[in-house]
C-alpha cells in the first residue's frame, strides 16, 4: 500500500488513520516469509534497507552513502529486536524525511487495521464528559454489536471487564475494549432513568465511519454537508452512499468538509475526486527516475450540483489531492484556511517478522501542475479561526458544520451568493471572490 500522514486533531472525531494512499500491499522480491526475527535479526534490518535502496524517492539518498549505511548496519551483532529496530530507525533518519519510517509490529498492525477501516471491538465512540468526568458513549455504530445490545448515546462506562472506569482514559478504555473478533466483553453501564445496566457482548470486525452527512436548511436552500474524516478503504463506498442518498433528498447544493483530514488511501482519494470530477485530469505523481503516472476522471461523476470544500491546516495529503482536483477543475470553491502542504507518496511495505516500513516513493502534483510542498493549497475564501472560535468548537464538537462555525457559515455564504444564483458558479466564482 502506499501511504501518507498527518496527526490527529479535534475536527477528527472518529477514530483516526494515519494518512494513506493506495496500491496492493508490496513485498521485497527475494525475501524469506518465514525468515524470523529470532533466526536473525538482521534479516529485518537487510530487508529494510534493500526497500530503501530500491524504491526511495530521492536516488541521492540525501546525500548519504546508502552503501555505507548497509555495511555499517551488518557489522553490528543484534542481540534484541529492540536494538536492531533502533538501527533501522537510525538509519531511516539519515535520510531527512519523517515520512520514510519504521514500524515495530504492533505499530504496523495499526496502520494496517487503520487503513482498512475496520477494527475488531463492539462498536462504540466515547469521550471523556467534562461536566461528570466519566467515560461517556458519543454514539454506538450502526449494526454493531454495541448498537445491537441497546447501548445508546450518553450511557456511561462504569467499569470494563470488572475494572473501575474511574480516573480511565478514553486511549485506555479503548484499548480494553477492543480484542479479537468472538471474544467476549463485560460492561456495566450507567443510564440516566433505568440505573446500572450490565452487558456481555461478542466483539466482531467493525467498519468504522469515515463519512458523516446530513442536511442542513439555510433558507430556502437544502445543503447536503459532508464530513470525510478520512481516505480509508471504506471511504469511497461511504462516500458514494452520501452523495446518492443527499441527492435522492433533493439537496441544492453540498459542502464538503476536509478539515482534520490527514490523508489516506490514494485509490480513495482518486475513486472519491471521480464521484464529483467528470472530465479531467485528477493528479499526477512522479518517481525517482522521473516515470510520470497520471489519474485522470472517468466520466463517473455522480453529481454536478454546486460544491464548496472546506480546508484548514490539517487538510493533508490524500484530501489535498482531492481538494487539488476539485479546484484546478473548476469544480469547487475553496473554503477555509491554508492546508498542510504534503505532496509526497509513501508504499508501506511489510517485514518477514511482522514489522513495517513506510517509504517516500515519489512527488506528486495537482492538475494545474502546482507543487504544494510545504506551502499547501490556498483556499479561494480564506477564513482563519481565532483561538476563541476554535476552543468553542474544541469544546463542543457538535457546532462542527453549524451556522456557529464560521469557517462553514462561510461556506454557506459562498453557495447563497454564487453558486446558487449563477449557472457558470464553479468557474466564475474563484474570480470574484477573495479574502
């Protein structure tokens, strides 16, 4: 798989993927699956610099003797998987780029679970309620076994697995209570009218919620607000089930927001830009021996309505691919603040003992051929929040995608006043707007 990121933040408030783009899992020609760590630890250590020597972006290696490195790496005598994974990661940051990285196991398997956008558990989003101080459900998953069992928003986690919730995390509690699918898990509850509630559940393999949509009535118009909080190998059927589902609700126009979106799956990325680019060019990427690969719309889109895209800091490589796609098109209007500005492609690769490597395997470039490194994509409409603005909406994530969010309220303002007066909006609006 290839793969880009970006870290967490309060427009995310589902559980979060690093950012990723796609391909098939890749895998080093030549090497030994059974080849353990415990047969010898270099095995590892070879097979993640082999990756780097063959796939990184840069064929300088930053100006590092990458020979060099390889000689050194062997030479040492591992005596733990630790120390040896310390030599990797040495070596990885030789090169100057915090997106070529190693993983441990269990890192790698997250990023695995997290790309697929799936996790084995029951079911449940929850936060730490500030006014009670208790673990809180925000909300059970559709068809989950947490949905199934009765669990409804606000029940509150007493204990897990006879454990007092007390002084708990949310990252604690989470990771009680996921496990492997048909396990099972004991909760006591807490219902505001009914008392304590006790449940046993059965864990099972849960598809997490990338998409969130709704409609919003401004006046007489009906917008179709979309919420993507990630490029996961679900987002794009999700995705697919909001716009038809808004449209069979006679929407006039959509926002979509990419605020907090780190990224994800490129193939998501690309199957969502052709949901809503009919002709075109989508993106481009090119690799260390300057081999160009573009994407292109293939006359799929599923719908022409109006399209505002909302954008901040956070916005990251898969949904500044997305976001390059809809501007350079003529598609959308731009909405929000600056974003991040990543504009390199990873391949995940796994190792023979079960550990990970991302590596940076090319650059890529919007349609208008704009290289947004390190500077991102500018919106069409800026509007920065102030520190005030943003606490509130930190504290009540509920205002996300309100008249009470400025950056959206914007939005709104840009679709009444263009979009939904003007036939040309997409193309005439970027010329007449600015701030």
């Amino acid at each position: 798989m290839k793969f880009f990121s970006r870290r967490p933040n309060f427009f995310q408030t589902a559980l979060l993927t690093g950012a990723v783009v796609t391909a098939t899992a890749l895998h080093l020609p030549g090497t030994k699956a059974q080849a353990t760590f415990q047969d010898s630890p270099k095995v590892v250590v070879d097979e993640a610099w082999q990756i780097v020597n063959r796939d990184y972006v840069d064929g300088s290696f930053n100006k590092v003797d990458w020979l060099m490195v390889r000689q050194r790496l062997l030479s040492v005598n591992y005596n733990s998987r630790e120390e040896a994974y310390s030599a990797i990661r040495e070596a990885l940051e030789k090169l100057g780029d915090p997106y070529t990285r190693f993983m441990d196991p269990k890192q790698y398997q997250s990023l695995t679970n997290q790309t697929r956008g799936e996790l084995s558990g029951i079911g449940i989003r929850l936060e730490l309620n500030e006014q009670t101080r208790m673990l809180t459900v925000v909300e059970p998953i559709d068809n989950s076994p947490a949905s199934k069992a009765g669990i409804r928003t606000g029940d509150r986690i007493l204990m897990i697995e006879n454990r007092p919730t007390q002084g708990m995390t949310v990252e604690e509690a989470s990771s009680l209570i996921r496990g492997e699918v048909g396990t099972k898990l004991n909760l006591r509850l807490l219902r505001e009218g009914a008392g304590e509630i006790n449940l046993t559940l059965t864990r099972a393999q849960i598809e997490l919620p990338t998409v969130s949509f709704s409609i919003r009535q401004e006046g007489q118009e009906k917008i179709g607000y979309i919420r993507l909080s990630e490029f996961s190998s679900h987002a794009a059927d999700q995705m697919r089930r909001a716009i038809n589902e808004l449209q069979n609700q006679k929407v006039d126009a959509f926002v979509l927001d990419l605020r907090g979106n780190p990224g994800g799956l490129l193939q998501a990325s690309i199957e969502i830009s052709r949901m809503w680019v009919d002709t075109g060019s989508i993106v481009r990427t090119v690799d260390r021996r300057g081999r160009n690969e573009e994407m292109k719309a293939n006359r799929t889109a599923l719908t022409n309505l109006p399209l505002v895209v909302l954008v901040d800091g956070n916005s990251a490589s898969s949904s500044e691919i997305l976001t390059g796609a809809l501007k350079d098109n003529g598609r959308a209007m731009v909405v929000g603040s600056q974003t991040f500005g990543k504009a390199l492609v990873q391949s995940v690769h796994p190792l023979s003992d079960g550990s990970g490597l991302a590596v940076t395997i090319a650059h890529y470039y919007t349609p208008k051929g704009t290289d947004i490194s390190k500077k991102g994509i500018t919106p069409d409409v800026t509007i920065d929040l102030t520190d005030a603005q943003r606490q509130v909406l930190v504290t009540n994530p509920k205002l996300i995608g309100t008249r009470e969010d400025p950056q959206y309220a914007r939005a709104v303002t840009v679709l009444q006043t263009t979009a939904l007066t003007r036939p040309n909006f997409n193309q005439s609006a970027r010329q007449s707007n600015t701030n």
